[in-house]
C-alpha cells in the first residue's frame, strides 16, 4: 500500500479546527484554504514521489559509520536535494534570511507531509529549521550573517548537542567544557551522544549547537552554556575552510529510524562562538528544543495517519470469515469457508471489532493533529502580538503535543500491527516498521515523564493556573456548539472530561499536595489534558454536521462528526479515571516506591 499524503485531512485540521492564524510579517492576513492547499498539493507531490519511495531502504540499509564518516541510504542525496531547491527547508523561516516567512501553520503541515514519508529523513529538515529559530532569536548579527542563508536555505544542516553519556534527562551533569580563546572564540571539549545528523554526507556542512561549561560556570543546568560549533571552520575569503575538530567516532544500532544517523560525536579543541550570554545557554536552547519537541509530537501524527492508511487498506482486501449478519453474531475465522453456500470470507473491515479498533486509530490521530495545529496557530498568535494568549498557550500545549502526540503514534502503529496480524508481525508489510521508527519518538527530546513534569510543575502554575483555565472555558464553548452534531451522549463525555481536567487542575495547583503525589501523577493530568482538549477541537470541527455527506465541503464535516463522536465515547470516557487517580495520588505512593524496589 503506498502512502498517501493526507492533505485534505490537514488542510481542514488547519483551516476549520486551528483556525486562521495571522501571518508572520503581515498584519491581519489570514490563511487561505485554496493557498494553502496549493502549497501542500505540491510538496505532497515531492513527498510522495521522492521522498516516500526511500521508507523502506531507509530501514532496511540505513545509514552506516566507516573511518570517522557516515553516509545515508541511496536517494537520500537526490531526494535531499530536491527538498532545498524547492524552498521547503526555510517556507516557515524568516524571509530576512532567505525564507518564504510563511506562518508555523503552515510549516507545521510542511512537516508534517515530510515526515509522514519518511521520518527517518525528515528528522534533519526538523533540527536544521530549530537550529535556524534558534539562532535568528539569540546569536549576534555576525552570527546570524554567517550561519543563518544557508541553514534557511538547507545547504548547510545543524544539529543539537545536549546528551552526555552521564547527561540525559538531567543536563546539570552536562560536562563538555568550552575555554576563551581570542576574538570572541572559545575552544569546545567533550563528548555528546544520540546527536542525530550529527555526521551525514548530504549537505555542504554541519552546524553543531553545542550545551557546554565555560571556566567557573555555577554548578547544574544554570552554568550551561550555548556554543555554535562549525564541522568546517570559516576561511578567509568567507568561504568553507578546514574540518573543526569534531570527530564522529561513531552510529548507534537502533530499534527503528535507521536512516538517520544517530552519532557520537567527540570535540577535541573545537573551535566555537558563544551563542546568547554566558551561563544562560540552556534557555536560548529552549527555542531550539521546542520547536523540536513540537516536531516531535507531529511525528506522533504523521506517522499514527501512516500506520492507520496502511491498516485501513489492508482491512479492506484481506479477507477472513463471515461478516455479522451472516452469522447471527459469530464470525469465527475458522468458520469462515466451511459452511457450504453462506456467504463469506469477507474484508476483515466487516468485523465489528476491526471496524472499531480502525475508527479509535483515525480518532485518537485527528485528535493528535488537531492539538499539533492548535500549538503552531498559537506560535503565530505570539509571533505576530506577543501580548496575545499565544505565548502562554503555546507554552501549555507544547509538552502535551509532545508527549500525548507521541504517545497516539506509538499506540495507533501498535493498532496497525493488530490490524495485520501475524503479518504485521513479520517486517515485509512494513507495519513493524512505523512502530519501530516512532517508538523513539516518546524518548527523545525529553522523555514523556519529563514533558509531563514540565507540565504540572511549570505551565500550569503560571498565573495561578489561567492558562489551564482559560482552555477549559474554550473547550467548553466548542463542545456546546457542537452538541447537536455530536448528540447527547457524546456531549456529555466530552463535557465530563472538561470538568475532569478543571477538577484535576485544581487539585495539582493546591500546595497542599505533596511535590512527589504531583511528580506521581504529572503523565496522568498531560493525558487528562490531551484527551479533554483533543476531544473539545474534534468538537469544533464537528459544529455543523447534520449528517451531510454530499454537502459543499464533500462529506468533510460529516467525517469530522464521526471523529468526535468515536472519540468522545471510546476515548474521553477515561478522563474520569485519570481524574480520580490525580484525586487518590498520595495513597499509593509508598506502594509505588515499595515495589520499585526502593524499600
Ligand atoms: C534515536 C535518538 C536520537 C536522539 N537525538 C538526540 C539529539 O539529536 N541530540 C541530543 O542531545 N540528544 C539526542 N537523543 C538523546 C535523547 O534526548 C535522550 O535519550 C533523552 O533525553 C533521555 O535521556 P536518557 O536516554 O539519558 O535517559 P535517562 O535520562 O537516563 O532516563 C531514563 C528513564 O528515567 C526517566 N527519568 C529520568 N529523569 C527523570 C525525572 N526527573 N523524573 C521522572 N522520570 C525521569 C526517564 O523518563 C526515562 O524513562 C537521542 C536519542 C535517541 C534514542
């Protein structure tokens, strides 16, 4: 089955669920449907003819180390290649340094088409763009005149330093050191690990953002440092001159994603400029992390919709026992062909339970995409009025996108599997493959836990919990315009998750609960967060479905009815339960520590 790219699917998350977003530069102007279409129209052609056929080589072949350099699968080049000439690398990127300056928005789905084709490939557009973001919002004006044309226009490509071998989550233990030289330059020792595209040979040269300790930097995180650190040093005529000292000593064999190169990377005397202010590095890598955890989540969508297209087909043309009516209710596999004359083997679709499990994957990824679009429309609200509720709801949904996003990937490519049965066990279907490739995708950029920490412990106290509180009243006006689209029972269930997360927020925002009953039940509330936003933008695209399938919009609405009713009644039923475990956290700590094995 080849993958399609779902464009309608995104044009309508994008123009009737995020709504219209400002774009950058140009006050007031708006998205418009037939544009934005026209843009996703053609890089979906990119996508599906260059891009899209190297899947499966990616993960078979992969990308290898010999003698300090590491090369990509077949086509990644020419594939790679056609990505820059056609601008997409920088359509979300200032145009002052060579970008279309289009909105996140569009960006986002940009992104989203890219890697639903192949992760594995877009995972360097991503770091190459948060690098870009990153220095445009911190570097000095040299800088940004150096670096900032040909990592927009992708001819240059970046990457991100932060892991240690003994600094993962916790990037206080970061160790890499950086010495002053001369000129504002500073010499970079140390190692990093996991650094993705940290060594690849698809672009003219690599741009590592380096996390790093200046001499008599504090302790912890708060001594961190940002370098930027050139695999190939300026020359004098402004050119490309000698290798830095950055040596890749390595790839790492992974589970899934093995067309992007996962390196170690060892600075020995690197020469480096500061980026941002001394001892302040980590949060000028903030930008660059949450642009990437945003992408990360969006892997989570694009590769749930590539998992659930896969199953979606297949449900459809593998054919096994008698559909229901046939049977009276029993459609037991075996059953199938022996009684003479009745009807039968049918598509596995016909199944109640395979119908069923097909309707929760495309729920639970509109729901994903719809909370992703959300985050990048109130991206654009901040950038273009930063006194707006952008910045604080962008901050909010960031971790959730991340976290619950990724989380839908992983469970809907599981979904998949299932849906093939033992072939989807077996590697020449390809639908092991999407679950091995995003299974990364809930570790990497800050593990889920993290995220969820991040959540509980520094978005939604700011401002007293306003934030959290000013979701739920949107959410509750989108679920009340939509109710006759979506009928009383599933109104109710999405309105019973609303009141959850009020009462969940309530309680975690109360200084009365212990900090580790919180820490214990931070990924229950980003779920309880997920589920009751997520289902509330369904809502909002539902608004209007009279069960039209032949209206103006091609049955769109009708559709999108469909996912917030499935949604609501298989999905935002558990809310209730997440609620009542962030109620009850204090009780089961010492059973949790205790079988933790921590006495
Ligand atoms: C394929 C791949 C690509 C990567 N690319 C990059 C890259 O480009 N650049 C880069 O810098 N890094 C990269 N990484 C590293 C990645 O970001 C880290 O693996 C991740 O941050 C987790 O760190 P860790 O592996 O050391 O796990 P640890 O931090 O050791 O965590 C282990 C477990 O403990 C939990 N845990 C740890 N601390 C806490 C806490 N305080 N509270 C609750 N739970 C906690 C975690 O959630 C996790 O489940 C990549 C990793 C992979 C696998």
């Amino acid at each position: 089955m080849t993958w399609r790219p779902p464009v309608d699917d995104i044009v309508f998350t994008l123009t009737r669920i995020a709504g219209a977003a400002p774009g950058r530069g140009e006050p007031g102007a708006a998205i418009v449907e037939a544009d934005v279409r026209a843009v996703l129209d053609e890089v979906g052609r990119l996508c599906a003819e260059r891009v899209a056929p190297l899947d499966r080589d990616a993960d078979r072949v992969g990308a290898a180390w010999h003698d300090g350099r590491v090369t990509t699968p077949a086509g990644f080049r020419d594939a790679y290649r056609a990505w820059c000439a056609g601008g997409w690398n920088g359509v979300a990127l200032p145009e002052a340094w060579g970008g279309a300056g289009l909105p996140t928005l569009v960006g986002t789905a940009v992104m989203e088409l890219l890697t639903g084709a192949c992760m594995a490939f877009a995972t360097l557009p991503v770091l190459t763009q948060a690098a870009a973001e990153c220095l445009d919002a911190h570097a000095d004006d040299a800088l940004k005149a150096r670096y900032l044309p040909p990592l927009v226009a992708g001819t240059w490509t970046a990457s991100m330093n932060l892991t240690e071998p003994q600094a993962g989550s916790d990037l206080g233990l970061v160790r890499c050191r950086a010495e002053p030289i001369d000129g504002g330059r500073y010499r970079v020792t140390g190692s990093k690990v996991f650094i993705t595209f940290g060594a690849h040979d698809l672009a003219e040269t690599i741009v590592h953002l380096v996390l790093a300790r200046l001499p008599e930097a504090p302790e912890g995180s708060r001594g961190l440092s940002l370098l930027l650190v050139p695999q190939r040093l300026p020359a004098d005529d402004g050119g490309l001159g000698d290798d830095n000292a950055v040596h890749c000593v390595g790839i790492e064999k992974k589970l899934g994603l093995n067309g992007s190169p996962t390196c170690a990377l060892r600075f020995e005397g690197a020469v480096g400029w500061l980026v941002g202010r001394p001892h302040h590095g980590l949060a000028a890598m903030f930008t660059m992390m949450n642009k990437a955890r945003l992408a990360t989540g969006l892997q989570g969508v694009a590769m749930a919709e590539k998992a659930t297209q896969k199953a979606a087909a297949f449900a459809l043309e593998r054919r096994q026992g008698r559909a229901p009516e046939a049977t009276g209710g029993g459609s037991a596999a075996g059953g199938s062909t022996s009684a003479a004359g009745r009807a039968g083997p049918v598509p596995i679709a016909a199944h109640p339970d395979v119908a069923r499990t097909l309707a929760r994957m495309k729920a639970l990824t509109a729901a994903a995409r719809a909370l992703a679009y959300a985050a990048a429309a109130a991206i654009d609200a901040a950038a273009h009025d930063a006194g707006s509720a952008g910045a604080a709801r962008a901050g909010f949904l960031t971790p959730v996108v991340k976290a619950f996003a990724t989380e839908i990937g992983c469970e809907v490519a599981s979904l998949g599997i299932q849906i093939h049965g033992g072939a989807g066990y077996i590697e020449e279907t390809g639908a092991a493959q999407l679950w091995r490739d995003v299974r990364v995708a809930p570790i990497y950029e800050g593990t889920n836990a993290i995220q969820a920490i991040d959540l509980v412990t520094r978005k939604l106290p700011l401002d007293g919990g306003a934030e959290a509180a000013a979701i739920a009243t949107l959410c509750r006006a989108d679920i009340a315009a939509a109710a006759d689209a979506l009928g009383p029972a599933a109104t109710a269930r999405l309105g019973a998750a609303v009141a959850a997360l009020e009462r969940a927020s309530r309680q975690l925002l109360d200084p009365a609960m212990p900090a580790p009953a919180r820490l214990t039940v931070a990924s229950d509330y980003l779920r309880l967060v997920g589920i009751a936003v997520g289902g509330a933008l369904l809502a909002r695209g539902a608004a209007g479905d009279d069960g039209d399938e032949r209206g103006d919009d091609g049955g769109a609405t009708a559709q999108a009815g469909r996912l917030a009713r499935v949604f609501a009644e298989d999905v935002a039923g558990d809310a209730v339960g997440l609620a009542e475990r962030i109620a009850a956290a204090d009780r089961r700590l010492d059973d949790y520590r205790a079988l933790a094995g921590l006495g």
